[in-house]
C-alpha cells in the first residue's frame, strides 16, 4: 500500500489544523465537570487563537526527530523536556522533577506520579502519526517513547491507541475499523480499553448521548472535571456521577472523543462538539478528535466554518522559547512543511522513496493487516524474565522498572524490579540483562562492573561476565544484591560499566537509589 506526497501533505495539514481546531474549541470548558451545550467557538478570534498545549509540545518532539531521526528514544526526549517544556504542574512537573533527581525514562513517568494515568501524553501522538502515516507497528513505538517519559500504564495505553487509529487513519477512514486497530495495541483488560468498547457500545445501542456521557464516566471516574469547582457545585446529575481519583483522566476522556465521533456521525463539527458537550478536559479531548477528523478528511475536506476564524496560526504556550534552540512554527503550513520535510529521514529507505516524480512515496502496511485479531495481540506479562527481543506486544506491556539504554553492539535492560527506594535492613535486588544487537555476529563474552559507594557492599561481588551467543536476540542476564546496612546517606548511586572483551566500545550506565524515609 502506497501513499503519494499529494495525499500525504493534505493530511498531515488536516491533523494540524484539525488538533488547533478542537483545543480552541474545548479550551473555554477544560475543567469543568458540566454539559456543555454549544455549537461553535465561543472566543472573540478576531485577533487569532489563544495559545494552544495540546499541539504545541509535540513541535519540541519534531525538534528533536529534526536533529536525531529515528534514533529519538524516551532518553533523548526526556532531555528535550527538560530544556524546553515550561509547565511544571502534575504529570509533566512530576516527571522533570524525577529527570532531575537522575531517575530516566520510564521511572520518570512512574515513580510517585499521582498523574501518570491522565491525559498529558495522548495529546501528543500526532507527530508520530504523521512520522509513520500507514504504519502504526513504527508510529506505536514512538509513542511509547514519548509516553513514558511522564507516564505510566493507562496514560501510555492512551497514547499507543490514539497514534495506531491516527497512523492507520491515513490510509482508513471506517471509525469502527479504526476503533479497533487502535485498540489491537493495548491489553483487552485496560480502563482506556474498557471507556473506548463502552462508548462504540452505547453508540451501538442507541443508547442517549447524555446517558453515554454518563456511562464513561462512571466506568472509570477522573476528576479532572473537578478540580476548577466547589464540590457543591459540580453536576453530579443528581448524584450519578462519580467522584474518582485525582489523575485518573485518560480513560473516560478518550472515551468521550471516540463518543463524540460516534454520535456525531462523521460530521466534523458536530463530533467535536459533542466531545466538548461531555466537559471535564473538553481541549485534550477535542483536539484528539479533531486530528483524528483531520486526517481523515484532509485539510481540503475540512469546513470553512471552522477553519476561517483560527486563518491557519498557531500560538504556543509550553515551549520555552527564550534558548532560541529552534524554529517555532507560526502557521499550520509551517509545521506542515516542516514534518514532510523531516518525514523521509525518520522512514528511511525501508518505508520513503524519495525518487518518486511530484514528490516521495510512503510504502505503508497492508490495508488488509492493520487490524489484528484479539488473539494475535495479547500482551505479555514481563516480571519473570527478560525477552530475547523486544518486539512490539512485549515493549508495550514492558515494566516501568525496566530502563532500557541502546548501544551499538547491545542493548542493556536494567530491571529495578520494583519502586528505586531502600532501606538498611533490608537487602534489595537488581538485574542487568543483555540483549545481543545485530552488529554482532559472533558469540561474545560481556563483563560488567558495578562500582558504589563506600559502605554499599555488593552481593555476590562487583563484578560478573554474561557469556552472548551469536544468534541476533540472543541474551544474558546478571543479578547483584546491594546491601546498604552500613550506609548511613540518603542516595545510592550505581556505576554499572559494561563491556565486551575484544571490542572496544565501553558502555557505562547509572543506577539510582533513594533511601526511603522511615515512619
């Protein structure tokens, strides 16, 4: 299945301008725990459209592909986060704030986040959308590299499911078909899985939209719609909805932009007004939507209406913009063109021929093979042991205690194997597992070296050797105890060097550990 440079423009500028769209719509209701009844933009945007988070983050994600390609992991973003992401608040301050105590991806996006289940990273997963358009195996590791670096578990399966639908919306556009490719990356038993089935059920049943509202929202209750109000003075309709967990957004959000798509039958404003009708984080939810709409339908397909008051501009909120580090787009057309630009470079030879007349070619997936059967994608519990590769159902499901550093000959999965605290009494445990990369086509021996600190004794010595076979995948594993019963400081930091004898790269990597406070 191919995709021409003429298609591909237009619908990448469709997200685009689909996204700003939706949040501008939804921007005036976001926190709010009520039904909204509108039918168009309720901003004075004469002077243009206010700034807008939902789609401005993913333009230092676009920074980062410029420079690196498709080696960008969750390691690289997170520092792109740090440098140039303003906000501090809830997922994204808790991550910055594990990034700077040295805790890396996933652990930044897991590690005491109250947050890490709500909706900050789904609203990103256009730009690996657009990276990958009609790949969504490519589009769905991205994201996942991009989630967990402020997120964890339900938040991350919201990103997965939203750029495998955008993905394969370049090439679909049956909701229910996509509905269900996006839902083939994420475990069957999720909440987002849950709030997603329970809107396209509702929607099947004829069941009121009002009343489906309702339904998502008790099926995984947020409070995201409760934070900006008094509690005497939410719609509870009459006691009916719940009051859930602070941070737990993601699910019922979702639920409500594939809701709206639904009852909205296809017809763009409509939909997104009815994903906005739902309240609580009405902009995540109708910018999703509208990107969603908006690949589907290309910009050539997306009403005036809607598209003349916001004149193709786009105002940024999050970025940083005072390091001048780079470009940042002004107009929809800009960051248009700027993604078709960097796009053959993240393909690659392997997906983009840039030889094409009129402009290059995507060689996508098979149309026919986008959708999986619920047999062919259950996801593996990975406590127990490290897999010989990680392939696409196991990186989804993978531990967010499993921290992963690629090298040129390896890749090395340090498994923290639960929370990075510990304590005197108590010895605790740590495996290093070795995964033999392709540029290696011999059987290796590979040496590791911890190095601590004084007083931190290391069982059953510093040192072990993990013997590779030749096989690509191939891997090995080594478990070393820390018994900190004489250490009398707050923060344990590991120097783990490894190795492999007779090559001459050396690969040290950094394990953390933070005493936990007694009560």
């Amino acid at each position: 299945m191919e995709l021409d440079f003429a298609t591909f423009r237009d619908k990448v500028m469709g997200c685009w301008a689909g996204k700003n769209i939706g949040g501008v719509l939804g921007a005036p209701f976001e926190g709010k725990r009520q039904f909204n009844n509108i039918d168009y933009y309720v901003q004075d945007l004469s002077s243009g459209p206010p700034p807008n988070d939902d789609l401005d983050l993913q333009v230092i994600w676009l920074a980062a592909v410029e420079r690196y390609g498709r080696l960008v992991d969750a390691s690289i973003l997170g520092e792109y986060w740090l440098s140039y992401v303003i906000p501090n608040w809830a997922e994204y301050g808790t991550g910055k704030a594990n990034m700077q105590a040295g805790f890396m991806p996933p652990l930044s996006g897991h590690m005491d986040n109250q947050y890490r289940f709500s909706c900050g990273c789904f609203i990103r997963s256009e730009i690996w959308a657009c990276l990958a358009p009609g790949i969504p195996d490519l589009a769905v590791r991205y994201a996942y590299e991009d989630g967990i670096v402020d997120h964890s578990g339900e938040g991350v399966y919201g990103e997965i499911f939203c750029a495998a639908l955008e993905s394969a919306a370049f090439l679909e556009s049956d909701p229910q078909k996509l509905i269900k490719i996006g839902l083939s990356y994420i475990p069957a038993d999720c909440t987002v899985t849950r709030c997603i089935k329970l809107a396209v059920e509702c929607f099947s049943q004829k069941v009121d939209f009002h009343e489906a509202r309702n339904r998502i929202h008790n099926e995984a209750p947020g409070t995201f719609g409760a934070l900006r109000q008094h509690l005497s003075d939410l719609d509870t309709e009459g006691g009916k909805l719940a009051i859930g967990t602070a941070g737990f957004d993601c699910p019922e959000n979702l639920g409500f932009a594939i809701a709206g798509w639904l009852y909205g039958e296809g017809i763009f404003g409509k939909s997104l007004c009815l994903a906005v009708a739902c309240g609580e984080d009405t902009d995540c939810s109708a910018a999703t939507l509208g990107a969603i709409m908006g690949i589907i339908q290309g910009a050539s397909g997306l009403p005036e209406k809607w598209t003349a008051p916001i004149n193709d501009k786009i105002m940024t909120l999050c970025i940083n913009k005072t390091s001048e580090a780079f470009f940042i787009p002004d107009t929809v057309t800009q960051l248009t063109d700027r993604v078709l630009r960097v796009a053959p470079l993240f393909l690659g030879i392997e997906y983009c021929d840039i030889l094409t007349r009129g402009g290059y070619t995507i060689h996508c997936q098979d149309k026919d093979k986008l959708e999986y059967r619920d047999d062919d994608y259950i996801l593996h519990n990975m406590a127990d042991s490290f897999p010989r590769k990680i392939n696409l159902r196991e990186l989804v499901n993978l531990s967010p205690y499993v921290v992963r550093h690629a090298f040129t000959t390896h890749t090395v999965l340090l498994d923290y194997l639960e929370e990075p605290y510990f304590t005197s009494d108590k010895p605790r445990k740590i495996n290093i597992g070795i995964i033999n990369n392709d540029t290696m086509r011999e059987r290796m021996w590979c040496r590791l070296h911890v190095a601590a600190p004084d007083n931190v004794r290391i069982l059953p010595g510093s040192d072990a050797l993990i013997q590779l076979n030749v096989l690509y995948g191939d891997r090995g594993e080594a478990s070393f105890t820390i018994d900190a019963s004489e250490f009398t400081g707050v923060e344990i930091e590991l120097l783990i060097d490894i190795s492999m004898k007779g090559r001459h790269t050396s690969t040290p990597i950094k394990a953390m550990l933070l005493r936990l406070p007694e009560v």
